[in-house]
C-alpha cells in the first residue's frame, strides 16, 4: 500500500515539474513516505530525517516533507522534533499535496495536513488517464480498492492512521485498471486491509463480484489481491479460485497466533479450528492454491504452551512463506496498554523458531517445483542484471531476467539461445532447475514449448 501511495506522490507531483531522481544529493524535494506498523519502521525514519539534515544545511531551498502513517499518528509534533523539516501530510492528505508543495515553494512555510476525509470519493489518482502513468512499462501494479479498516486488532495502529473502513466504488476501480492496463501493466494487485469486506459498507457489489468485473478486462493476464481477514473470507471469495480465469492461485491470509486464547486477546474473531476449516475448503477448491501469512512472536502473555500450538498450526499448514515479526507495543492500539510483556530475548527467540520452521517449509516447496514447467509473468530484469549494467553486456547474468508464478514464486531466468525475445508483461513457460532460499532458477522453453503454452 506505501509503495502505491510513493507512486500516487510522484504521479501527484509530476504536473508541478518534478521528477524522481537516483539521489538524495540531486533532489530539490525529499519525501519520506512512512509506516508505522512496527516500532523499528518508525525508527528509521528518524534516522533517514538524520542524514537529510545535512543536505538541508547545504542547501536551504531544498523541501523536505513527511507523509504515510507516521506524519498521521504524529502529526505536528514531527515538526517540533525535527527543525529541518517542512512538511508533515497524513494518509488522507496525499491528493492534496501539490497544493501544499506549491504553497511551500512560494511563500516558503511549514505545513502540516493530517486531516482524514469522510468519503473516499476525493480522487485517490489525481488523473486516472493513460498520459498520467508513470509506471508506462512495468509488468505490474498496484490498485486501492478500499482505504482504513474497521477491525481494531488489538496489536495494530492502521485504524488510527489510515482511518475508518472505506471502499472505492467499482467503476472507478475498473477505469483505473484500464488505465493501467493501457500504459502495458499486464497483473495488477488489488489492495486493501480486508479486501474480503469490500463494499458491504457502502452497498456496492462484493469482492468476488468485482474479481469476476476485472477478470473481463481485455489484455489483462493476471489478478492477485491483499490482505484477506480470515473471519471474513466467504465462500464466494473462495469459489472465485476456481472461477475467476485471471484469479492467480496465492492467498495472503494472516493467521497472527495458532491459540485461541491469543487471537481471542488480538480481537482477531475466529478460532484456530475455524481457520484452519478456511485453509481445507481453500485447498479442496484450489489444490495447488500458496498460502502466505503473519505471524506475531511474544504477543503480551503468551505463554510456551500457546507458541507451541502457533508452531503446529504452521506444521498444519506448511505455508509457501510467511512474515514473522516480534511483538510491538504501538501508538493508540489496546495491547500497548496490555500487562505481562514477554521480555525481548523471550521474543527473539520466539521469532527465531518461527523463521526457522518456515526455512524448511519454504525450501521444501521450492525443491518440490525442480523440473516442473511455470507460467511465468516477466517482470523485467531482475536487479542483479540492473546493477552489473554495461560493463558484463555479454554475460549471461546480464541477461538474468524476473517474473513469478501464479503462485507468487519468484523465478530468475536466463534468455537461451531462443530467437524469440523475452519482454516484461508476457507469460512464458520456464522449466524450474534450482531450487534457493527465496526463489527459483529456470530456463525458458523454446518457441514449439511456449506455443503449447499459449500466452494467457
Ligand atoms: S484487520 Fe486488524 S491487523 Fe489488519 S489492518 Fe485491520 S486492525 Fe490491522
């Protein structure tokens, strides 16, 4: 969701002159664009805001401005903390940044916007044409079809910072997608904090009806969504695995706890044996389906017993991977003001199992995938390529490109000595030869294999 708010601030900024630059050095503007899930998130950009104060001394005409959760949940106080800086706008502000940039630049003032809207209708692209993507080129994207959330688990801040549940109506969804779709993004990625509460609030259709809307648009191949809240994850939603031809077969579902003393305490609303019933029936639709998830180390008074039946859920299960993070107190939410925290080595270690069990659960899905064909989206080149640049043109890394599958495995190729080209936004078929820790390696069939493969 932050790294499709950076793209809304840049597209936002874009009519008034500016452009990204490779380096903090070169800007006449520095935004940082924060989260504040975790206390650690939180603290960097402290540090970042540091290291910036330098470049302000320098060059005092240079605008540096705060934006995302943390500008939300600290609001003025960023300004009294940092001297340096010029500008703190919310979660809800970024559509009217320009206006504040513009102001910035001619009477050269501070400013601070962390109001939050009532309705979502304000423009959440401030053009939603084809000549205002940026992103012209890239394989995919990112689409919000609903803002805040209305869940208050007791270990989050979004509520507080992004504000109440809200959706997009479906029209402005599908319009944008288009727009996406003609500047050559080929999957998008509809967001949200619960995606499966889409539109109950406002009446709109539910979100399986707006996946099988998406699925008709022309010349997009793929559809993946996030977050899912198991309570909410409806049978619908499930059947549109198996329905919905775009639909790609991962699920991101946050389980948090495998006790059902912890999740009752994290407000969360289902059971362990209720989840793990929305995992089978997951599963009997999709057999192949990825299942992803959050975990929460060290929640306050969890005890050895409750972690061990976190462990055998995971074993349960056998997630395709996981985000396990150590217990934060946050800002606002109730479990900060919770008793009986678990010390931080306690947590670490703790954490430290939970990495561990996934490790072999990730490495043996991956070995599993060796010698099997994958529909592969291309994404690009991947990063190593990027970064080796002009120097190692004829070396196969060089060549090295990205994609993933249906089931969110990233796959590095190498292009073979097939006339055919490879480009981002198609889907080739890639034999799997090896197996590593957060990916696979493959090579592309040749043409006659990529033909039987089709392209869709
Ligand atoms: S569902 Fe819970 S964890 Fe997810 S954003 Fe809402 S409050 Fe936070």
């Amino acid at each position: 969701m932050n790294v499709y708010d950076s793209e809304r601030i840049s597209e936002g900024l874009r009519p008034l002159g500016y452009e990204t630059t490779p380096s903090l050095e070169a800007a006449d503007l520095i935004i940082a664009n924060t989260c504040a899930i975790r206390e650690k998130a939180q603290q960097k950009v402290f540090s970042f805001l540091g290291r910036v104060s330098r470049l302000k001394r320098e060059r005092p005409g240079l605008i540096v401005g705060v934006g995302g959760c943390v500008a939300q949940q600290e609001g003025e106080k960023l300004l009294e903390r940092v001297p340096h800086l010029d500008l703190v706008f919310g979660t809800h502000a970024v559509g009217r940044l320009p206006q504040m940039i513009g102001q910035i630049e001619s009477k050269r003032c501070r400013m601070v916007d962390v109001d939050m809207c009532e309705r979502i209708d304000e423009p959440l692209m401030p053009c939603e044409n084809e000549a205002c993507r940026p992103d012209s080129g890239k394989a995919t994207g990112f689409v919000t079809i609903m803002q805040g959330c209305d869940n208050y688990c007791t270990f989050c801040v979004v509520p507080y910072v992004r504000g109440r549940e809200m959706s997009r109506r479906p029209e402005d969804i599908i319009r944008e997608i288009k727009a996406l779709v003609r500047s050559g993004v080929r999957e998008v990625t509809l967001l949200g904090q619960n995606v499966n509460s889409y539109g109950k609030k406002e009446g709109l259709c539910s979100f399986s009806d707006l996946l099988h809307r998406v699925d008709e648009i022309p010349e997009l191949l793929r559809i993946r969504f996030t977050t899912s809240h198991p309570k909410d994850l409806s049978n619908d939603l499930m059947d549109a695995f198996r329905d919905v031809d775009k639909l790609c077969r991962h699920i991101h579902l946050p389980v948090q706890s495998g006790s059902d003393r912890i999740l009752r305490r994290m407000n969360r609303k289902y059971s362990q044996k209720g989840y793990l019933e929305k995992v089978e029936r997951l599963r009997a639709v999709c057999p192949d389906i990825a299942i992803s998830s959050d975990m929460i180390a060290g929640f306050p008074r969890e005890t050895r017993a409750d972690f061990k039946e976190t462990l055998d859920l995971m074993k349960t299960v056998e997630y395709d991977s996981l985000f396990a993070f150590k217990y934060s107190d946050r800002p606002n939410a109730a479990a900060a003001r919770f008793p009986d925290k678990i010390p931080e080595d306690e947590k670490l270690e703790r954490l430290q199992s939970l990495l561990e069990l996934q490790a072999h659960y990730t490495a043996k899905k991956n070995r599993a995938m060796i010698g099997s064909t994958e529909r592969v989206l291309v994404e690009g080149l991947s990063r190593k390529s990027e970064s080796i640049g002009e120097r190692h043109l004829t070396s196969d890394i060089w060549h090295q490109w990205t994609g993933r599958t249906s089931t969110n495995k990233i796959v590095n190729f190498v292009q073979g000595d097939d006339s055919n080209p490879i480009l981002a936004g198609q889907i080739i078929p890639v034999r799997i030869d090896r197996a590593l820790a957060h990916s696979l390696r493959g090579k592309p069939l040749r043409g006659e294999g990529r033909e039987a493969m089709g392209n869709g």
